[in-house]
C-alpha cells in the first residue's frame, strides 16, 4: 500500500473517468437521439476524421505509458511517482496519456456520429484537468521540487503553448 503523503490523490482513476464519459455520452445519444454530427458530416468524413483520431490517440496513451514503465515509474497515478520522466512524448506535452484518451474519445464520437458523447467529452475533460492533473502536478512539485518546474515551465501540459 502506498503512504498516503506520496500519492497524488486523484478523484478517480483516467480510465474510469474516461470510461464513463464514453458510457454516459453514448446512453445519452440512445436516450436522446440527435442528428447534428450525422448532418454535418457524411459517413466517409467521420471515417477519415475519426479512425485518425482513435488511432492516434490510442498510440499516444499507449507511447506515454510504455515510456513511463521504460523509465520505472508506476503507471497508475494512485502509485507513487518514483522518477520524473522527461523522455519520449513527454518532451512535447506532459500528458500525453490524457491527451491521447481524449482524442480517442472525440473520434469515437465523431466516427459514431455521437453528438452526446462529443457533448459529454467537455465535462469530461474538466473532471480530468481538475480532479487528477492539477493535483497530480502539485504532488509532483512537491515530490520532485526544481527538477518538476523546470519541466512545467519548458513543456506545456497539453502540448499547446497555454
């Protein structure tokens, strides 16, 4: 079991935030049928928009991951941290795992033409960067002082430069 002061104390694993989302947004688009995505885009466009973005996504979580168990740190953000990784995706966006799910999921949801899950995807990412990222960075601030803000200062979260 690990010591409750070296954990970051996120409000739910990623998968299970990310695993509802897609849950409750595709019950939504069962329950409450909407047709904006299917009238926007034919079938051709959500495939060649939407497997893209599956894929990619899924590459980049799974890349940020492999990098992390390379390293020899824990996966799990419920583990402690036991390295600062710097290498691989992690020179571009500190959150590659996150990144790569939400694009997944925003491609399931234009692939399926699912607008709710598109919908829900908003809510979704907030519960993501406030319940487990922020609280993630401060634990790593804590954790791994300079070295971790000399990182946050050169590598933006999201890979976008705000």
């Amino acid at each position: 079991m690990a010591d409750s002061n070296d954990i970051p104390g996120v409000i739910a694993p990623p998968p299970l935030i990310a695993a509802g989302t897609l849950v409750l947004g595709l019950l939504l688009d069962w329950l409450l049928p909407s047709t904006v995505l299917a009238g926007l885009l034919p079938i051709s466009a959500r495939v060649v928009i939407g497997v893209p973005l599956i894929v990619a996504g899924l590459a980049l979580s799974f890349i940020g991951s492999r990098t992390f168990v390379q390293a020899g740190t824990n996966v799990p953000p419920w583990e402690p941290a036991l390295k600062l990784v710097t290498t691989g995706p992690y020179r571009w966006l500190r959150n590659p795992m996150y990144v790569g799910g939400i694009g997944a999921l925003a491609g399931i949801a234009i692939l399926l033409a699912a607008d709710w899950l598109l919908v829900i995807l908003v809510p979704g990412a907030l519960l993501l960067h406030y319940g487990v990222v922020l609280r993630e960075e401060r634990y790593l601030e804590r954790k791994f002082g300079e070295d971790y803000r000399r990182f946050k200062a050169s590598v933006p979260r999201y890979g976008l430069p705000f």
